[in-house]
C-alpha cells in the first residue's frame, strides 16, 4: 500500500516565497505621522 502526502508538498511550495508583502504602509495618530508609503518584504 502506498500513502501520497500531498500535506508536506504543499507547505513546502508555500513557504518559498515572502510571507508577508507590505506597499504603502502608513501609520499615524490625530497628531503625527510616524510612517509614511513603507515598502517590505518578509
């Protein structure tokens, strides 16, 4: 009998690219902008 782990396959595929994407990120409160159009990836 054999057994296919299609599960490993699939986590190993999605782990090859960036796990977080960031465009334009912007932080501020009523008084201060403390970022503004931050670019990353992670």
């Amino acid at each position: 009998m054999t057994i296919e782990r299609t599960d490993i396959r699939i986590a190993a595929f999605q782990a090859q690219g960036p796990a977080i994407h960031v465009h334009g990120l912007e932080k501020s409160n009523t008084t201060l902008r403390m970022l503004r159009g931050v670019d990353f990836d992670g």
